[in-house]
C-alpha cells in the first residue's frame, strides 16, 4: 500500500515522458522505414532512418530524420563517395517537379553528407508518395540516380512524433 502512495506521488508528466514501458532504447519497422529512440537520463532522442545497401552489405545511402519541429522535418542524407560534390543533389518526389539542388555539407569516413529540411507541403507529398528520387552526378558527369521508397513514411513520421513528445 505505501509502494502505491509512492507511485501516484509522482507527476504524470514523469511517467510519460520517457519511452513506453521505461526503455532506455526502441527500434520499431514501418515497412520501409525504421523508427529509432534512445533515452540517456532525461535526454530523449527519436528519428526516423532508412538505409540502403548492395548485396556485399555496402551501404550506397542512408537517410536520417528527426522528429517534425514546427512545420518542418529536418536530417542528414548520405551519400556514397564518387559524385561530383559542386553539382549537389536534386530530389524529386515520383513524377512532381524537381525541389531546388542541395549542396553537400561535407563527407566523412561513411560518405558525403546534405544536410535535408522539408516544409509542410513536402512532407504532405511525400506521405502520399512512392519515391523520392534522388539525383545526383558521379565524378565523370553520369547521372547517378538513387531512390528512397517512402512505404510507411507517414506512419513513422507520426510515430516519431508521438515518442519525442
């Protein structure tokens, strides 16, 4: 009885403010995409991520993104070595016009990285799209094009949503 005047003593906002069933760490399949949190003390952190990668287990990209903040999303897209960084990167979703070219930040030991935001009226299209397709340019000037499939987008995009609450 005492133990249960403890528990109720504490706030909700307590209780809820982790992960479910207090884990330090979730990782959770939307189809294509992969919803991911950890949980260090009170610092949450949830994205949602997808990676690609060849039969040898090389990755050829990866993209990261956190949780929506006003009305955007914002993340990290890497990309294999080899492109043409000065050309940058096009998305396009399915078959709708191309976005603006984004330029690299940067590349690491694990590939070159854009640095990505969509606003509301991205993240709608891309909710209902297939694809985003992404253009780029290898070295020699090849059209080096790569996609990301956006099954279960939205799901996960909600989902991260709720977690980072």
């Amino acid at each position: 009885m005492a133990a249960l005047a403890v528990v109720s003593a504490i706030p909700a906002t307590a209780q809820t403010s982790g992960l479910p069933g207090g884990a330090s760490s979730l990782k959770e399949t939307y189809k294509d995409w992969i919803v991911g949190c950890s949980q260090n003390g009170t610092t949450k952190r949830c994205v949602l991520s997808q990676v690609q990668t060849q039969q040898n287990g090389q990755r050829v990209l990866a993209i990261e993104l956190t949780a929506p903040a006003g009305n955007t999303v914002s993340g990290t897209l890497v990309l294999p070595f080899g492109l043409a960084l000065d050309s940058g990167v096009t998305f396009q979703i399915d078959d709708k016009p191309a976005m603006a070219p984004l330029r690299f930040r940067t590349c690491i030991p694990a590939g070159c990285l854009v640095s990505v935001t969509f606003d509301a009226p991205t993240m709608v299209a891309l909710r209902a799209g297939a694809a985003l397709k992404i253009k780029a340019v290898a070295d020699g000037g090849a059209a080096a094009p790569l996609s990301v499939s956006l099954q279960g987008f939205g799901t996960a995009l909600d989902r991260v949503a709720a977690l980072s609450r």
